[in-house]
C-alpha cells in the first residue's frame, strides 16, 4: 500500500528495513520513474537521545554533503534523511564466484574508483561512513559505475568504532572483487594488500591505493611467469623426484652408448685407401694443407662489439612508449632505475625524460613517466 509522508511528498513503495531505532523505505517524488527513487531513513526524533539527528543534521549542512544526499527534514514524531537511490546489483551479486569475466586489471582500475570514493567519507561520523562503506551497500551497474546505497540501518553497529572497520570493509570488497587472484598464491604483491587491511596497517587510502597498482604492474608484467613458479612450487618434490629419474637414465644410457661405440670401433676394419704415382705415395686419410681455420666476420664483429655507454639522454616529452610510477618515500631517480630496469645506466634515461635533475629530491605520490625499455634501446640504436 502507497503512502504520502505529510512533507516532502515521498511516496512510499515498499519498506527495506524496519526496526525500533529506525525504518528504511524505498520512495518516489513527483513522477514515478528510476530517476526520481529514493532511499529515505526514517528516525524517530527522541529529544533525550538526539545523536544521529546531530550527525545526519551536521552532514547535510556541511560542505562535504554527499551528493546524493537530497532532503533533511523534522515532522512532530520523526526525522528523515533521504537519499538519491540507484538501481544496480551490489558487490556481492556483481562479482559473485564463479562470474567474473573482466581481467584483472579492469578490476583494479574500479576498485580504485570505490576506494576513491571511500576516502571522501573517511572522516565522516564513523556511523555514516561505516554503513556506506558496507559491500552490500555499493552498487555497480553494467558501465562499471559505481553507486553508494545510503541505507543507514546499522549506525547502531559502528557506535564507538574507528577506521579499523573501514578497511575491515575495503578487505572484504578487494577480495570479493579479486577472488580469482586472492584464491591463487602466485600474486604476493595482492596478497599483502589483503594482509595489510586485514591486520589494520594501512593508515590511509591513499597508501592502500598505490600498493593495490604495484599487484596491477605484476599483473601486467609478470603473472604468467608468477604463476609458473606458484605451480611449481606446489608440485616441486614430484618434479625434482621426476628429474633425478630422468638424470639417471640419460647417464645409464649414455654409458651404454659410448661402450657401444668402443666395441664398435674395435671390431671395424680400417680401410686406407692409396694410390702411388712416380715414388709418391698418397693416401685418402691425409690432411689437406688447403683447409685452414677461418674467422668469420661475423665472430670478428661479435669480439669488437661495444656496448653502449653508460649515460642515455632522452629529449623530455619524447614520443615513444612508457609506464607511469608512483613515487614512493625515500625514491630516488637512481634507485627507481635500478629497482625498475635493474641497471643504473637507465638513471639519466629517466631524468632527461621527465624534464628533471639526476639528483632532484621526488615527491612521494607524484607520478614519473618510465620510457621502454625496448623503446630506448630503438632510439640510442638510431
């Protein structure tokens, strides 16, 4: 049964949540389509218990308002905040095991987005920010947009809580969105993450963010590889078992063969063939005077070779092919060259391409720009 609150002119649809403390219902305002649905949290306004119509109130009045969040108002018995509603399907449903079809790094690049959206909360009351941050509550359409669902009926679960929750919260979504890599072993960069949120190391988002994009970078770079060792080491005792076996019977064999052979020898008949002009003799097996041993010019070059020298000079904003870094603490451009292309010869590479000082003190969280490899070997090539 529809029915029309005294203010504000929601018309009610269907109750999500009821209890003492608080009812949800999904609304609608004017004309009843997608675009006009609601969530509204009812609460009875108890002038001896006010707390959550002063956080509600102080949200709403305040410059970090969520957008969604739409109307604020009082009538005798209760008080009500009302939200933007959208209809999608909620982590849980949209990444639900056995489904997930999008690559690894398409599921990195949205969990960015909701973390992103995360942290603008983060310093929200924790009672709004814990119920926000919920999985069940972030819905994700088929564009891959992300939705929050501001259903508040668990503020009575995060009364007293801190940020731990939060990324109690971000643990439970990074896995339900990464379950295929999280069940594997073979990404130890995504497992640390998981670890780190599930021990409450992280002390921001942010940080959580930048070590999320190092598991994308192995994924990109090395997961096959990555993944050939975890198999590997799963089955190394029946490998290296296999392996001795086979290095025995490769001796046995061998040993067979070479006695073979010497028998072989023993019992063939040599057969010199001679032919005698004048008083010359010659026979079939002497060696020709005319066969010497030459250097190719390929194995000369291959001696003479040089290999280039130590410093590469890029022209800055150089078209060509590069990956971007975050800065971490105490980065320098030599230890990013060495840490990235494992030679320090790519350090004045990675300067003059970026437009910055060898020596130039990096900011952590600024982003440098790392030319290909391939791409520079290309160039000083030319």
């Amino acid at each position: 049964m529809q029915k029309t609150l005294s203010q504000g002119d929601y018309v009610v649809i269907a109750t999500l949540h009821e209890s003492e403390n608080i009812n949800v219902k999904l609304t609608y305002k004017g004309e009843k389509t997608l675009n006009n649905m609601y969530t509204l949290n009812e609460f009875p306004y108890d002038k001896d218990d006010t707390k959550y119509f002063k956080i509600l109130f102080n949200l709403f009045h305040s410059k970090n308002k969520p957008k969604d969040f739409v109307d604020f108002f009082v009538t005798n018995d209760n008080f009500y905040a009302v939200f933007k509603y959208h209809q999608a399907p909620n982590i849980p449903l949209k990444f639900k095991k056995g489904l997930i079809t999008a690559k690894f790094e398409e599921r990195c690049f949205l969990l960015e987005n909701i973390l992103i959206r995360i942290e603008k909360y983060y310093k929200s009351p924790m009672e709004f920010s814990g119920c926000i941050s919920e999985p069940n509550n972030i819905s994700i359409d088929d564009e891959n947009n992300v939705y929050f669902n501001f259903d508040l009926k668990n503020m009575d679960k995060y009364l007293g809580k801190n940020t731990d929750i939060l990324f109690d919260h971000i643990h439970e979504i990074i896995y339900t969105i990464l379950r295929p890599e999280a069940d594997q072993g073979f990404n130890k960069q995504l497992h640390i993450v998981l670890d780190k949120c599930k021990n409450h190391v992280y002390t921001s988002i942010p940080e959580l963010v930048i070590e999320l994009r190092k598991a994308e970078i192995v994924s990109k770079t090395s997961n096959w590889i990555s993944y050939l060792k975890y198999r590997f080491s799963l089955y190394k005792p029946q490998i290296i078992h296999a392996g001795k076996n086979l290095l025995t019977f490769v001796i046995v064999f061998g040993l067979i063969y070479i006695a073979y052979n010497k028998i072989k020898q023993g019992a063939d008949v040599q057969v010199t063939n001679a032919v005698t002009i004048g008083n010359v003799n010659y026979s079939a097996d002497k060696e020709d005077d005319s066969e010497k041993t030459l250097t190719s010019e390929n194995e000369a070059e291959t001696k003479n070779k040089k290999v280039a020298g130590a410093n590469i000079t890029l022209s800055e904003g150089l078209d060509m092919e590069y990956e971007d870094y975050i800065v971490q603490q105490d980065d320098t451009v030599a230890s990013i060259a060495q840490s990235y292309y494992n030679d320090p010869k790519f350090t004045t590479a990675i300067s003059t391409f970026n437009g910055i000082d060898t020596n130039e003190k990096l900011t952590p969280g600024s982003i440098l720009k790392l030319p290909n490899r391939t791409a520079i070997a290309l160039y000083t090539s030319k």
